[in-house]
C-alpha cells in the first residue's frame, strides 16, 4: 500500500474505481447467467438431434437398399450426371449477451436436378423417398452442425466469463477494497494527528497570554498615576451648582 499516497483526491478515485468493479461485476454475473441458460438449451437441443438423427439415417439408408433393390444399381448413373449442387450451406451470426455464435443454414442454388429419368424402368417410387428422406437427414446434419458449433463457442465464451467473474470478484474488489480501509486509516490517523497539534497550540497560546497578563500585573506604575483611575471614576459632572452671571 506504500506505493498509494493516502490523500482524499486517491479516496475518491478508488470509490469510483470500486463502483465501476462492482457494476461490472454484476453485469458479467448476469451475462454468465444468460450464457449458461443458452448453453443448457443448446445441449438439450444436441441431444434431441443426435437421438432422431439415428432413426433417420438408419431409415435413409434402409430406403437406398430398397431403392437399389427396386431400379438396380443407379449409382454410375448418378456419378455421370453434371454434379453440379442444388443446395449450399451458408453461415450466419447468432448475438447471445454479447456473444456470436455461428448458425448454418441451407438455401437453394436454382441448379436444374439432374438424373430425372431415373426410375422411369422401374423404383421409381423408391428413388424419390429416398431422396425425401436423404434431404431430411441433411438437414438434421445442418442443424446439428450448427449446434455443435455454437455450443463449442458457447462454452468458450462462458470459460472467459467466469474467469473475469472471479478475477473481479476474488481479486480486483478485495485488493480495491483494501487500499480504501488503509487510505482511511491513514486519513483518520492525520485528523488525530492535526487534532493533537492544533490542541497543543491552543494550549501554548494561552499559557502565553496568562505569562503575559501575570507578567503586566506585576510591573510597578508610574508615580503620581497611582490613583487616576479612582478619581475619573468618581467624578460626576452633574453634582456640580449652577452658575448663574
């Protein structure tokens, strides 16, 4: 605490610090709050995908098999095709308290489909369920993409925030909080101290002024004076007798 000199202008900069500290604190306390709300919703959410997702892939993939079984092997045909994508995954932002998480989201191309004619032999019924259901899975794998990714950068943010929750409140308002007892301290000490002084000059100035007073008691008057002061006050103008010429 050396290094803080103990004066009322550094009082009054560690309470306003101390207030800013405690503002902060509870912002970031609130912020913590919002974090672990959205983070509690996001492994909800993770958890409901990943345990649909199952049955929805398993039902893809059982369709493709009855889908082969049905037209035959339409693979090499699909391969020749242009290639070209129908559906992109774009990013976007999410803002939760401050924070912004990633959200991915599919939007079309405007691409022609190709392999039209697949199915017109035979399956053809088998070949769009197929691609129903191979659409439904990508978009639970978006989805869950998406919430995987927010949730990792959600739990990043809260570890940041936390840390700066403690740090304020463990470190930075205690160690504030400190240097304002000792600057008290100090500052109560140099009242006393004042205080101390003030009364003993007080005293020494009326030792001096009754030295005096004794000292001007004990000089002796000068002769023929001894008694002017009893005679002026007992004269008294009115007992004189008017003078009539």
């Amino acid at each position: 605490m050396a290094e803080v000199p103990p004066t009322r202008m550094n009082q009054q900069v560690y309470k306003l610090k101390l207030k800013a500290a405690q503002g902060g604190h509870r912002l970031l306390k609130k912020k913590a709050d919002a974090l672990k709300v959205k983070f509690r919703d996001y492994a909800k959410s993770i958890a409901e995908t990943k345990s649909g997702m199952a049955g929805d892939a398993s039902a893809a993939y059982f369709s493709l098999t009855q889908a082969e079984y049905a037209a035959g092997n339409f693979k090499q045909k699909v391969s020749e095709g242009s290639m070209t994508a129908r559906i992109r995954v774009g990013a976007g932002v999410d803002n939760v308290a401050g924070v912004k998480l990633p959200v991915f989201s599919k939007y079309e191309t405007g691409a022609s489909a190709d392999n039209q004619s697949l199915g017109l032999v035979g399956g053809g019924k088998k070949i769009v369920a197929v691609r129903e259901k191979f659409s439904n899975l990508l978009d639970m794998l978006i989805k869950l993409a998406s919430l995987q990714t927010s949730f990792q950068t959600l739990d990043e943010a809260m570890k940041v925030t936390n840390r700066r929750v403690n740090a304020l409140e463990n470190v930075t308002i205690p160690k504030i909080e400190v240097t304002l007892a000792y600057i008290g301290r100090e500052l109560d000490e140099l009242e006393r101290e004042d205080f101390t002084r003030l009364k003993l000059v007080q005293g020494k100035k009326e030792a001096e002024q009754k030295a005096e007073a004794k000292r001007k008691a004990a000089m002796p008057q000068a002769p023929g004076k001894e008694n002017e002061a009893d005679i002026t006050a007992q004269f008294d103008a009115g007992d004189d007798v008017d003078v009539v010429f």
